[in-house]
C-alpha cells in the first residue's frame, strides 16, 4: 500500500440527489467503506475483498470519484493500476434537502435500507467475531435502547448532541489510523420515531 500521509477530511455534507443516488449503489458504499477504513487500495485489491471483479471495482470507483467522495492518490500507481483514497470519513445528508428534489424520496429510502443493513452486518460480525477478540474487550460491547418521548426539535436536539461527541471521538481516534492496542470499534447510534412499540 502506498504511504498516504493526507488525512482524510472530517464529513461531507451532500446536498445534490444525484451525488447521494451514486452513493445509494451497494457496491459502491462497501468500495468507499473499504477505503475509509483501510485506506489507499486499487480496483484490483478491492475487488477481492467484495468478491468482484476488478472491470467492475474500476467502473465504480470512477462513479464515486465523478461526485467528489474518492480520488487518485496523487504519484502512485500505473495508467493500468490505479490506487484510490476515500476523501471524507463519513458523508452526512439532510432528509429535508433531498425531499425538495425530485427523486429525493427514492433515494431516502435507498439509503436508509443501506444503512439499516450496515448495521445489522455490522452487529452479526461482532456476534461472531466477539469470541476471538480477546478477554479484555469481553465487557466492551454495549447494546443499549432508550425509550423516551420527544418532540421533533427535541430528538433533532439529542441527535446533534450525540453526533457532536461520536465525531469528537472520531476526530481523536479515526478509523482509518490504526494504533497498537486498538481494535475496530462501531458506534451505532440511531434514533428514530415510532407510531408504537414492535409486538
């Protein structure tokens, strides 16, 4: 892997659809989580970790590079072998900026479905993987539900608060920075509204 001392920037906040709607594509969003957590990779290499093939990794990669969220790593690499970087940690959106465009609604919902899959991968991998770990993070994981009852400002106001300090952390500890001692560890943190509990 080549050395990239560039640091990735904190977020990317999209406000166009069609930049979210290229990032909707399931592939694409496992390619761009690759290189945000392992960092600088070629369509070749990362085609081997997702199982496709390397044709298929570089027509993406393109795709996500045309609305800014990867690039070239400057100096490395071939005409025929590219390495690419992600640019940003983590991409944010308003649901309200996409609802004003159309096909906003669709591509919501496409990455809402992305998300609630990445999370449950996210919790199974732990599940299986937890065993593995080693005794000191035997009493890490922390899986938490809270009940309370809201006004939209107020939940608006507690998803602020704890995405101020998840990206505090981030900043301090990033996840593409490995260190001795540490292991890979995923804060989820959703908060969502409910007509009623699920029987």
């Amino acid at each position: 892997m080549p050395i990239d001392p560039t640091p990735l920037e904190p977020a990317v906040q999209v406000t166009d659809v069609r930049a979210l709607r290229a990032l909707a594509h399931p592939l694409r969003n496992r390619l761009l989580g690759q290189l945000r957590l392992n960092g600088p990779a070629t369509a070749s290499q990362l085609g081997r970790v997702v199982g496709e093939s390397s044709g298929s990794t570089s027509y993406h990669l393109r795709q996500l590079a045309a609305y800014g969220f990867v690039e070239e790593v400057e100096g490395q690499g071939t005409a025929r072998e590219r390495w690419w970087r992600a640019r940003h940690r983590m991409t944010s959106w308003q649901a309200t900026d996409l609802l004003e465009q159309e096909g906003g609604a669709e591509v919501q919902d496409e990455m809402t479905r992305l998300q609630i899959d990445q999370h449950a991968r996210v919790l199974h991998t732990w599940h299986d993987q937890k065993d593995a770990l080693g005794p000191e993070w035997a009493a890490v994981a922390s899986l938490n539900d809270h009940g309370m009852r809201l006004t939209p400002d107020q939940a608006r106001a507690l998803a602020d608060e704890l995405n101020a300090v998840l990206g505090r952390w981030m900043a301090e500890h990033p996840g593409d920075r490995p260190a001795e001692g540490t292991a890979l560890v995923f804060a989820l943190t959703d908060i969502v509204p409910l007509k009623e509990w699920p029987s």
